[in-house]
C-alpha cells in the first residue's frame, strides 16, 4: 500500500492499456465518486483511483495538518505504486487545484490535466472558499457542511444521488472537512503557465468556473459546459461526461 508521511493511502487499479489515467476526488469525497466513470475508462485506459489523506480509507493526518503538497504528494505515492511513468490526471472540485499542484511538483509525470467542474482562480483566503474551514467544525459544524453541501445539487441531481453524496460527504471526519478546506484556500498555489493539454468539463451554471482564468494559465485548455448539470455531474451526466473524457484521452501521448 502506497504511503506518504507515514500515512496509508487508499488506492485500486483496473483496466488494462499504455496509458494510465488516475482520478482524485473533490472535498470531502472518496474514490466513489467515479462509479460511473471507471468501468467506461477501464475498458481502453489503466483506471486509477485513490482516497486523499483523511478521506475514505487513506489515514489522516495528525492534528488535521492538511494541505495541497500533502495531497500532490499522496497521489505522486500512488502513482509510484502502479509504476506509471506519466499519467492523465483528473480532478473533481478541490481534486483540480490537487492535480495542478502535482503538475507543478512532478512535470515529468504529467501528460495531460482534466478538471471536472475544478475549483479554479482566486484560491486565497479571500477566495470563494476561503474562511470557511473553521465553520465545518464545532457547533453547528456538520449542519453547515450539509447546507454547503446541498448548494451544489441542481435539477439533475436525483433524491437518490442526493442521498448518496450526501451520506459520502458528511462521513469524513470534522477535521477533514475544516482541514481540508482551509488546505484549498490557503494561497499556497501560485500558477501560471502550465503547457499542458487541458480538458475542462464544467456544470452550465457553474460556481467553480473560472473561465478567463483557465485561458490565460492554460493555453492548450479545451472547454466545455454541460447543459443541465451541477457540481457532480459526473454522476449526474455520465454519458455525456464519458464521451468528453473517452475523446479527449484519445488524442494524448503517455
């Protein structure tokens, strides 16, 4: 089992090809996330999925010590481990500023970049998210992380799904949840000009969406928005998702 700082991270393997893709989930979810995304990869792609520290079945750091080196660093283990040499990384939500911080870390290990409605831009304290880490613990912590969490169903989102993510998402630890976060907007991640093939893939009404951010950092960026959809829809659109990935992946040189 792959490990980092003396943590054992969660990781599966399936799928057999060249090359290798490997996907890392949002705040406060697991590898689960991608049900829908692993068979339809799994089938051209080695699929690599794992939890990130504190989340799922990977240890947690003592004293809630989470921050974006600590993930990169998580997924550069895991890679390790399934002795790829370069991989596609994709990243959901907070998973995007993870897999641009292992871009910025491992160059060499990195072919391509795909973000699913990644947070993008302005990720200092003042950011979108920034603040917010404290309010996940104490008092009142999990009703606000229930509220925060349930902003981001839309219409596409079905009672079922909505019960899932939310059991997934408010079963990680308090101090996961505030960590965490707080890791996101930190202001540690300082980008600008990654040249790498990108994918975007974002909700049509996304919160997360940074678009002239994207362009101005990214200059090989492939755009998309998928109308009627929300912050999960990998889970909400998946054939539409898939098409994106399986035809972008297509076109990469691992």
């Amino acid at each position: 089992m792959p490990t980092v700082d003396g943590l054992h991270i969660h990781s599966s393997q399936t799928g057999i090809g060249q090359k290798t893709v490997l996907l890392v989930h949002g705040w406060t979810c697991e590898e689960t996330i991608w049900s829908e995304q692993v068979p339809a990869l799994a089938a051209h792609y080695r699929v690599v999925t794992l939890d990130l520290p504190g989340h799922g079945r990977s240890d947690s750091p003592q004293g809630g010590q989470f921050s974006l080196d600590l993930f990169a660093r998580a997924v550069e283990a895991v890679r390790v481990e399934a002795q790829a040499d370069r991989v596609v990384l994709v990243g959901h939500s907070m998973g995007t500023p993870v897999i641009m911080r292992y871009a910025q870390l491992y160059p060499q290990h990195t072919a391509a970049l795909i973000f699913i409605d990644g947070l993008a831009g302005n990720l200092s304290p003042s950011g979108i998210g920034g603040g917010l880490g404290p309010r996940m613990a104490g008092p009142g912590g999990r009703e606000f992380r229930e509220s925060l969490i349930r902003s981001m169903f839309s219409a596409a989102t079905t009672p079922e799904l909505q019960s899932a993510i939310l059991n997934m998402m408010l079963s990680a630890p308090e101090a996961t949840a505030a960590g965490a976060m707080s890791a996101t907007f930190d202001g540690s991640l300082r980008v600008d000009t990654i040249d790498l093939p990108v994918l975007g893939i974002y909700a049509e009404r996304s919160v997360t969406a940074r678009r002239e951010y994207l362009e101005a950092h990214f200059p090989h960026l492939e755009y998309t928005a998928i109308a009627g959809s929300g912050h999960f829809l990998q889970l909400e659109k998946p054939e539409e998702c898939n098409r994106l990935l399986l035809a972008f992946l297509a076109k990469q040189q691992c």
